[in-house]
C-alpha cells in the first residue's frame, strides 16, 4: 500500500529558493510506485497551497499549477477534528522547509498540534538548533569544544555600537564571523577582518534577524558528518568542504558550485571517531530525531571544535547530506524511505503517551 506523502515546501524565508531546490530533488528521486506524492507550496507571504498529486517526476516545481484558488488551511491537514468532509488524510508530512517560519520549530509545532507523522526533528530541537546562541549554550553545558563567541540583539546594538564592536575585537579579534543567529544557507554572513568590514557586518546581518553571533575565525579544515536515527543515531563517512573563496557563502552552495567536496575526507581513524563522538553527543544534547548535518573545524593538531548543526540539512545537488550517505552505502531514494520510516517510528512512540491519570 503506497504512503500517502505531503512534501511541504517554499517558505515565509530569506531561505525560499533553496527549499525548492530540495522539493524538486527530493521529488525526483521518490519511488512514484511506493508514494503517492501531494506537493504543498508556501508562498513568500506564508499562504500554503495545494498542488496536483504527482504520478510521475517533474522538471520544475514553479511549473506545477498552483494557483491561489487552491490555499488551503494548515489546520485542514488534520486528520480528526478540522478536516473537511471525504478529504483524503496524509500519511507522513515531508517539512523541506530551511529557514524561519519551517525549520526553527513553529511548522513542527503545529504539525504535533495536528497529531501528524513529520520528517525530521521535532519542536525543542528544530527551535534550539535554529537560533545559533541557544545551540551553543547547549553545546557549552554538554561539554562540546567549538569557538569563542559572543552575541547580540538588534536593541542593545543600536543603543551602544561601538561598545559592541570594541567587545569583539578583545574577546574574539580579526578575522570573525558575524552571522545572524536565526538563518542558515550563509545567507547575511560576513568575514571580518577589521572594524570597517565589522560595522558593515553587523548591519547586514541585522537585515535578517534581531539577533547575531560573532564567531572567533580559526585556522582549520571544515569536516561535516552526516546524523541519521532517533534514539540510536548513526553516522556517516566523514566529508570535507574545501571552498576556493574565504568561505562557504551562498553562492558556492547553491548557485556556482565553486567549492569542493571531498568524500570521505582525508582523516585519521582517530580524527573520525572524534567527530563521530562529537556529532552523536550534539544530536542527543538538543534531542534531534530523524536527521542531523554536524558540522566541524579542524585544527591542525587534530583537535574537533564543533561549529554548529543543521536539523533540516538541504538535498540539493550541491548538498552535503546526501553524498555523505551515498558514500556510507544508503543511496538517495532509500535514505528519503529511511527518514519516512523514521517519522513513523517516532510518531507512533508518541501515541502511546498518556495525557490523563
């Protein structure tokens, strides 16, 4: 009996465009005789709207014929008390949402309100992992290494900026990265190597969110590790990012491929079982489910510092997550059944969760 899946995609995020990057790989690599595939589109206004049930792969997902006539009401997934009359009830939803408003916890949170099986983690672990100071401070309590830094809101900069800028320079020094706290995909990250850069930084980065994290810049190589389970979580093979300019920005991840990813990366044993440690303790820490992207520094002395994870990891052709399980032996099409799986697992562990004594 095929599974009935919604693919919920798009966005209220400065992060839209890589969403539908991931809906169209995700979309043609499904086993169209296994599921029966119901796209749901956000808009960048937030309006979610139903497309056709797909039969077979698509080319483009701008040319599904969306059309505002079909908006529909999250709350008209429900299985029970908001469904409409005869609507057929999905099985698991697929959340290829990166960004605010769909990674960071709030479309998971009305899908646990729904009482409907979802991809990926859940609400305390897609809202920590979303916002990069409260997942350092998580990391910090379990004892994880990773960087020095510091952060601030969009207020308390307004009212003393240069203050804030003499705080980086003598708690991190230059080069840092200022980054906002609340986005992912490099969007609104700057380098900095003097206080110039470091005040255009800030106000880049305060276009996209009210909160920003300063990074201290170290000397390493960029090792990724790619998270897979629930309460057992397995690792992939190890894989490096060699970026040909300063860093991994945008345009090197999703647009002109000008980066190289090595797989498995050229480490010891030892370095792979550190990281591999590493990447299980920060997965359990935030309580992640489904899937994580650990991402890691380097030192030359061999020394893992981790930098942050990636609860809802992109599967564009460009993406790491991927490739790291290719390489472990788990293709695409089985690694997106596995995570189906997963959330059938873990919703149904919830069901029997008693709510009255």
């Amino acid at each position: 009996m095929k599974t009935k899946l919604g693919l919920l995609y798009g966005g209220k995020s400065a992060e839209h465009q890589v969403s539908l990057q991931t809906a169209l790989a995700v979309i043609r690599a499904l086993d169209h005789e296994k599921f029966d595939i119901h796209p749901i589109y956000i808009n960048t206004q937030g309006n979610w709207i139903k497309g056709p049930q797909l039969s077979e792969p698509v080319e483009n997902v701008k040319a599904l014929e969306f059309s505002e006539g079909n908006q529909l009401s999250p709350l008209s997934l429900a299985p029970t008390l908001f469904q409409a009359e005869k609507q057929e009830t999905l099985d698991v939803i697929f959340p290829l949402l990166h960004g605010p408003n769909g990674e960071d916890g709030t479309v998971q949170g009305l899908l646990e309100l729904l009482n409907l099986p979802y991809v990926g983690n859940g609400v305390l672990a897609s809202a920590a992992g979303m916002d990069k100071v409260m997942m350092k401070n998580v990391f910090a309590q379990a004892g994880l290494a990773q960087v020095n830094y510091v952060a601030f809101i969009k207020s308390e900069w307004e009212k003393a900026k240069a203050e804030a800028y003499s705080k980086v320079e003598t708690e991190l020094g230059y080069p840092c990265f200022v980054k906002p706290a609340n986005l992912g995909s490099s969007v609104g990250i700057s380098k900095c190597t003097n206080r110039a850069e470091l005040e255009a930084a800030f106000a880049e980065a305060f276009q996209f969110d009210r909160k920003v994290i300063i990074e201290e810049g170290v000397v390493a190589r960029e090792i990724e590790v790619a998270v897979l389970g629930n309460d057992e979580p397995e690792c992939s093979v190890a894989g490096e990012i060699v970026p040909k300019k300063d860093f991994y920005d945008y345009k090197a991840k999703y647009e002109s491929g000008d980066t190289a990813l090595i797989i498995p990366a050229d480490i010891t044993d030892e370095e792979y079982a550190q990281l591999k440690e590493m990447a299980i303790k920060a997965f359990k820490s935030l309580d992640c489910s489904g899937l994580v992207r650990a991402d890691f520094f380097l030192t030359k002395d061999g020394k893992a510092l981790i930098n942050e994870v990636n609860t809802m990891p992109g599967f564009t052709p460009f993406s790491m997550f991927p490739l790291l399980w290719k390489h472990t032996g788990l293709e695409y099409p089985q690694l997106i059944e596995r995570l189906v799986q997963l959330a059938k697992e873990r919703h149904a562990e919830k069901q029997q969760i008693k709510f009255t004594f």
